[in-house]
C-alpha cells in the first residue's frame, strides 16, 4: 500500500463531475491512512507542469485521472524513471485502462491504486514521442485534426468526429510509405498505417484489445491500395474471423520500424491525440519502461 500519492485529474475529460470524484477519492485514500495530494488540471500544459513537478516529488506513486490522453501525458514522463503509475479511467473510452483490467468505475480503481500491485509494462515510441495504445498514420490522424477544428467552432465531440470522418472519407487520401524494419523493406500505397503496444485482437467482437502489455513487441498493420468499398469488406472479414487471409490486409509483429514518405512532416497520431512530426519516423519498443498498477488478479498476461 502506497503511503503517499499524488493524483492528477483532468478536469476536461468525460463528462463526470471532477469535485465529487476529487472529494471521494480523498476520503477513500484517508480511510486507508494514505496521504493524496490531488489535483484537477484545466489544460494539457497543465497536466504536464503537475506531472513534472511529481516526479522530483516524493511521492512513488503519480496517478493519472482522465482518458487515454491524459494517461499518456503522464505515462510519458513516468516512464523510464522509477515512479509507478496509477490509473483513474475518467474518459470516454479507457482503452488502456480496459487492456490492464482496472476496474471502470471510480471507486474500485482507487481500491486497485491502494492495493499497489505494481508491474513492467512497455511502451511504444516514435521519434521519441511514447504511446502506451498505438499510433497511426493516414486516415486516424487526418479524422481527429478535423474533428478538433470543428470542435472549435462549438460543435460536441462525437457529432464532430462524424462529420469530420465523413469530410476525410469523401476525400479519401492516400499514402505511399516505404517500410524498413530488421534488413526488409516495403513499399506501399495506403490510407493507413496503425502501429500498436504490443499486438492487437483485429478479429471478431474482441476488435481493439490487447491479452497483455510485456511482449516486448510493436504490432504493425497496413491496407495495400484499399478503397472504401475495400474498407468495409476488410471490416466484415474481421468480424468473421478471415482477416488474415486477405491479400489486402498485413499484420506482423516486430520491434522496430522505420516509415518513410515523401513528405518532410506529417500528421501522427499518438492515443487519440495529433501532433506533426519530422520524418523519417522511428517506431520501437520500449520494453519494460513503464510500471504501473494493476489488478492483482489481472489476466493479461503481466500479473
């Protein structure tokens, strides 16, 4: 059990209410005698300041309140260091949260905090830039770009990712990549390039989740020259477990890889979040970096 933790929450993610989960949370980790210093943060910069400043803190243990966003602002500093991450799933999706097994509702995520259970887990990096979920290249990135820019103009989150899907998938672009990882090399023209932490489930109703975190493997998938009709009859293939036997679909398994195109920089997508890199881009594991807390009867592999 952790005596002492910091926790910080992000006070825009989900739709929760912050003050009472910051009031229970207080009172679940005094009953437990454990000293919490916590935090709702109103911006990303802040998120970041609060976890820096954690970190040359005392605390061993930093949480991370908010979506996968938020996990990954702070995973990204916690990793490498001998910190441990605790992992309030405050969001919309908790993809991460999911693959480790923390419980969903708030309460019993606090007691899997308090318990302490710790493990090794790896991240994924790209140009230096960590990822804890995956990153991705082409269509993701260009739909979360235009969903912001229509957020902006007040339009909720959900009714902008539609229209934003439906603005990129009418244009529909398409890049060409060369691949380079262990000596092999291939070319391609795609509209995406997903890049996961360890491998994903990409057949039947299991679509998106991980069996565990400390592979010590980056899974790679990649559509060759697929158009919309193509999309969907990938997506049914998955849905009926014959994915892999499609000529247009690749998924493979390494621990390094290097992306090439002819654009200079380029949108990237890392946890839902875009930022623009320099390429090449550099994809490898990072294998073990990152301990955080989990479930002491988590099945995934890493308990």
């Amino acid at each position: 059990m952790p005596s002492r933790l910091d926790v910080i929450i992000n006070a825009r993610s989900g739709t929760s209410d912050k003050e009472a989960a910051r009031s229970l949370l207080a009172n679940l980790f005094a009953t437990h005698g454990i000293e919490a210093h916590i935090s709702l943060a109103r911006s990303g910069e802040e998120i970041v300041k609060l976890a820096r400043h954690s970190i040359r803190g005392d605390a061993q243990t930093i949480v991370a309140g908010g979506g996968d966003g938020t996990i990954n602002a702070i995973a990204s500093l916690v990793a490498g260091t001998n910190k441990t991450l605790g992992v309030l799933p405050l969001g919309t999706l908790n993809h991460f949260a999911k693959d480790l097994r923390i419980p969903l509702d708030l309460a019993g995520a606090a007691q899997t905090i308090i318990a302490g259970h710790a493990v090794m887990i790896d991240v994924g990096e790209v140009n230096e830039r960590i990822f804890v979920n995956n990153s991705s290249l082409g269509l993701y990135p260009h739909i979360v770009h235009h969903r912001d820019t229509v957020q902006r103009l007040g339009h909720g989150k959900w009714p902008a990712f539609v229209w934003a899907a439906w603005a990129v998938l009418r244009r529909y672009p398409f890049l060409d990549v060369r691949l380079i990882s262990s000596g092999k090399e291939l070319k391609t023209r795609t509209p995406f390039v997903f890049i996961g932490n360890n491998r994903y489930e990409m057949e039947s109703f299991n679509v998106g989740r991980r069996a565990r975190l400390d592979a010590g493997e980056l899974s790679l998938y990649v559509t060759h020259r697929t158009d919309r009709l193509g999309l969907l009859r990938l997506a049914l293939r998955a849905l009926f477990k014959r994915l892999r036997r499609s000529e247009d679909f690749m998924a493979t398994t390494l621990s390094e890889v290097w992306i090439e195109t002819r654009h200079r920089r380029m949108r990237v997508a890392m946890d839902g979040e875009v930022a623009v890199l320099e390429t090449p881009l550099h994809y490898r594991v990072r294998a073990g970096a990152l301990r955080v807390v989990v479930p002491e009867e988590s099945t995934t592999g890493i308990a």
